[in-house]
C-alpha cells in the first residue's frame, strides 16, 4: 500500500532486500543467481 501511494520506485537494493526479508520469514531459498549481473 505504501509503495502504491509513492512517487517514486524503490530501488533495485530495496526491492532485493524485501525479497530476502519474505524468503527468511517464510523459509525459503531464495536463489538470486540471475539477478547477481544487475547488481554490478
């Protein structure tokens, strides 16, 4: 909801850092591989 109600997008690091915040609560392996070249 907050995100919605924004400016402006999160950055690529705020994003990532969400996704491995959700993947730790929730357990998962979170295989971020793909994405290691755009974090460059």
């Amino acid at each position: 909801m907050i995100q919605k109600m924004s400016t402006k997008q999160p950055s690529l690091e705020a994003r990532l850092q969400v996704l491995k915040e959700i993947a730790k609560e929730g357990d998962l392996q979170l295989n971020l591989e793909e994405l290691s070249d755009l974090t460059v």
